[in-house]
C-alpha cells in the first residue's frame, strides 16, 4: 500500500535536510534534493523494521486527552 506524506525540507550548508511532517523523528539529509528524498525513504524503511521487531504487549489500550496548544 502507498501513502502520501509530506517532505519538509531546507538548505543548511549546502545540504538538503529533511523531514517527513507527518511522523516525527524521520529525519535525514542529502547533497541534493533527490539525494534528500531517497535518503529519507531509507529512514522510514529503517523505522519500520525497528517498530515490527518490538515486542507486542498485550493488553495495550488507549485513551484520548486533550492538550493545551499556545
């Protein structure tokens, strides 16, 4: 399945550095944009295979909050 997310980049140093907006913590960087994109397709590969070699715990459950946004 393919979805769509956004890449969020800026020049610093003459490096594309990059970040998927929609998942915090991918982020990589590249000597080009294309360089950039590839790089951080990588870093959410990477962060896929770490999350389904994690333990399942059973009896997870969850429970909506509400936070207070400035």
């Amino acid at each position: 399945m393919k979805r769509h997310f956004t890449l969020e980049y800026w020049i610093d140093d003459d490096w594309y550095v990059g970040r998927i907006k929609e998942i915090p913590g991918v982020f990589s960087q590249g000597e080009t944009l294309e360089e950039l994109e590839e790089n951080i397709k990588d870093a959410f590969r990477l962060m896929i295979e770490e999350d389904s070699q994690k333990p399942i715990h059973t009896g997870t459950q969850t429970k909506e909050i509400i936070l207070e946004v400035a």
